[in-house]
C-alpha cells in the first residue's frame, strides 16, 4: 500500500494487499498461502469496471471473504487516487462577462 511499516508489509505478515495501476488498469493483488509455489502465491483481480464496481470488487475480497478487513480503506483510498490521475482534470470554460450590446 506504498507505506513502510510493518502492518503493510509482505513479507512480515501472511496476508498482504496491493493496488496498482499497469497499462492503465488497475488490478488488486493478494497474497495467498501458497508460499512454496512462487507462480501461485499471489491472486490478482482486475479492477477496470470503472469506480462503483471497482470500489465493490475491493470490499468483496477484503470484508465479504474476511481477509484484511483493517487494510479495506487504505485500498479504497489507493484505488480511488489512481481513478482520479487517470481520469485527468476536465477542462473549465472561463466565464466572460456579457455587457451591453
């Protein structure tokens, strides 16, 4: 969760979270049991439905299967930071005044 402390941490704790953004999709990444298999250790789910749904795929892996349910705002956060930078900002007309014609 680009934070250095030992609650986020992958390698201190056997359940770990991760958001990140590659070729413009986002994807959330968990860490699973399987620490003996490199290829099956982590389980990644795509987050490109846009905000609500991704927002609902978040808290589904994260509260409704009760896997880190301390870690669900921090990943909302994340997650909702990196819709916001692709989105980009919309361009505001700048009002003119309207005087006599």
């Amino acid at each position: 969760m680009n934070k250095n402390a030992y609650k986020w941490s992958g390698l201190a704790n056997s359940k770990a979270v991760s958001v990140v953004e590659k070729d413009g999709k986002a994807s959330l990444t968990l860490k699973t049991r399987s620490q003996n298999k490199p290829g099956k250790a982590t389980k990644t789910v795509g987050l490109r439905k846009g905000q609500v749904k991704g927002n609902a795929a978040i808290k589904k892996h994260l509260s409704g299967n009760f896997y880190r349910r301390d870690l669900e705002r921090a990943a909302l956060a994340r997650f909702t930071a990196l819709a916001k930078a692709k989105s980009g900002r919309k361009a505001i007309n700048k009002k003119t005044r309207r005087g006599r014609k």
